[in-house]
C-alpha cells in the first residue's frame, strides 16, 4: 500500500489528514482511491480528468508529469505527495 502525503492547502479535501494509504495501478486509480473516502478531494484536484495547474504529484520523488501524468504507474510507489503551488514575493 502506498503512502500518500498532502501538502496543508489540500488537507480541508481530507477531513484534515496530513497523510493516508492507498492501493492502485496508476495515480488516477489513486486519486479515485482517496475520492471514494473524501469525495470533495478529486473535486479539489481534479479538471476534465486531470490535476489542476495549481496542484502537483510526486511519485517516490519524481513529478508525475514525466513519468505520465494521470496513468503513471504507481503499483510499486512507496510515497505519492500531493503538493501545491507557492506564490510569492
């Protein structure tokens, strides 16, 4: 089962969870993991079937991005962080 870790902006979509577990092929298996226990989380993170601009997945460290975005494999993942943009100045 894999770790999953979210940054503080996300945790109100996780009835305030800093982490979790879930079991999936992919990180949209993933995703539709955590949504079926926190429903508002996939509504949070998720447009027309993928991440919003503003939120960003790593996988064992890497972006999920480069290793296939939404189908990245995630069967063998130790950790997935759901983290979000920072802005400033």
């Amino acid at each position: 089962m894999t770790e999953i870790a979210f940054a503080t902006p996300l945790r109100r979509f996780v009835a305030d969870s800093p982490d979790a577990h879930a079991r999936g092929e992919t990180l949209r298996d993933i995703i539709t993991a955590i949504n079926a226990d926190h429903p508002q989380f996939g509504a949070a993170v998720l447009r027309e079937g993928q991440l919003v601009p503003y939120v960003h997945a790593l996988i064992d460290g890497q972006p999920a991005e480069d290793l296939g975005g939404m189908d990245a494999p995630t069967a063998t993942a130790a950790q997935i962080r759901f983290l979000t943009a920072v802005a400033g100045g």
